[in-house]
C-alpha cells in the first residue's frame, strides 16, 4: 500500500519496523492487518544507520471482512396503511 513521503533529509522509512521502499521522495510498504477491527501501524523516518528520527506517527486501519448487513426495524413486516 502507497502510505506517503518521506521528510526531506530523512534516509529511509521504516513501517512496524521494516524497512520501507523509497523512490522519488515516496516510500511504500506492505502491511499485514492481522485481526479483524482496528490495527496500529507505526512509521518512523531513519538516519543513515537506520535509527529512527524524528517524530514516528501512528495510523490505526481497521480491517473489516464480515458480511455487509441492513436491519429494518420499521415499519414492521406486513405492515399496510
């Protein structure tokens, strides 16, 4: 998934810890979203030696699998007029 750029002099990326790819300014990283609901994701800019710089920013994405569904609670069924 494409999440944004990178700040200007920032070396890398790096997304719940892994490394992220860089082009053009741009990183982009694969992330698993493990349980149904929300689920945190942690970015942090890097130095040269990949050590975290600045301040990381948490996004949380929320996972939703089921079924859409619709419950109709009015006007009841077979109701005439």
């Amino acid at each position: 998934m494409q999440l944004g750029r990178h700040s200007a002099g920032a070396a890398g990326v790096k997304v719940n810890g892994v490394a992220a790819q860089l082009s053009n300014g741009s990183f982009s990283a694969t992330v698993e979203l493990p349980q149904e609901g929300a689920n945190s994701v942690a970015i942090a800019c890097t130095n040269a030696d990949r050590t975290p710089v600045g301040d990381p920013v948490t996004l949380t994405f929320h996972r939703v699998t089921n079924e859409p569904s619709v419950s109709i609670t009015t006007p009841l069924e077979d109701f005439v007029t």
